[in-house]
C-alpha cells in the first residue's frame, strides 16, 4: 500500500511529506470557497515528487456551475487526480445521489485527460448511494486498519485516520503504477 495524506486551509503549507507517495490538497467547496493555502501547499506536493490529486467539497445544487469552479480554480498538470467530497455540509445538507453523478460526469467531460474520483465516508457509500458510480476510483473513508474498509467494492484510497491528520492508502502496486493510472 502507498502512503498518502489529505489536507486543507486547517494544515500547514510545510506539511511532512517523508514516507508520503500522494498528497489531496482542498482547492474549492461550493461556489464561492477557494482554499488559501492552495497554491503552496500544491508547491510542497509537486517539489516533494508525489502525486497530487485537489477535491472539492460539494454543496446540493448548481452542480454545472461548481463543476466549471472547481476546475477554474484548479491547477491543470497532466497525472493530477481530481475528487469530489460528498458529504454532510456545515449545515447539515447533502448532494444527492444523482447531483453526486452528475458533478463527477461534468468534471470529467471539463477534465477529459485527468482522472475523477468519488470521496465519501462508510455510512454514505453504504446508505445514500445507489449507483455505485465513483468515476475512475472510490476513495473511502472508514476509520479501522489501514487498506481494510468495510465495504464490499474497489476502491483506490482508503482514508483510515484523522489523527493527527488525515492519512490514506492507496490500492497500487508501486509508485510508478499510481503515476502510469493517474496520467493514462
């Protein structure tokens, strides 16, 4: 398993990167929210040699409008990864199932060269969805062992902790497999 963290505005720039073979970094939530830190914290992956894969945390509605955010705002190098976050919003509302879709569709058709996965804990992939459509990947979020998620599906990341930090694995033989997946 390749080790890999997640971070947002809440870490700092100058993040650890021993060990790490990828790194999320938040670039936009909504319409309106672009992470601050994004540009440095993108220098640090980039410098460090690792994967970079952005996410974007999405609201309900306007999916084409976040979609066309999310990539204005994201940097665009060929082998970055895109995901979407499909959680529970500060004020306690949800996408849908079919919002869920419709936005990893359209950053995918915005992004046709990039990779696109699905972010969302156990209890979303196991009760709010009903596709089962996570674009190229499932990342997973389910706090147990490292590479063991409760689920019955693929997944490519795998979200275990969030202590100290978010910390993920990654389902590939090598680095290089990641990188070859991440760019083809």
């Amino acid at each position: 398993m390749l080790r890999g963290i997640d971070i947002s505005s809440h870490q700092s720039s100058s993040y650890d990167t021993d060990g790490l073979s990828f790194v999320f970094v938040k670039a936009t939530e909504g319409r309106s929210y672009v992470n601050p830190k994004l540009a440095a914290q993108t220098k640090r992956g980039r410098d460090a040699g690792l994967v970079v894969g952005f996410y974007h945390f999405l609201w309900p509605g306007n999916l084409t409008d976040q979609a066309e955010y999310f990539v204005a705002k994201t940097p665009e190098k060929r082998g970055d990864i895109l995901a979407v976050d499909w959680e529970t919003t500060g004020d306690g509302s949800h996408a849908s199932n079919s919002e869920k879709d419709r936005f990893i569709r359209k950053v995918k058709q915005l992004r046709p060269h990039h990779k696109v996965v699905l972010y969302c804990n156990r209890h979303f992939w196991l009760n709010y969805d009903s596709t089962s459509y996570a674009g190229d990947g499932l990342w997973i979020a389910d706090y147990v062992t490292a590479g063991k998620p409760r689920i019955q599906a693929d997944w490519r990341f795998h979200q275990y902790t969030d202590d100290p930090l978010d910390k993920n694995v990654a389902d590939f033989s090598s680095e290089s497999a990641l990188r070859k997946w991440a760019g083809g």
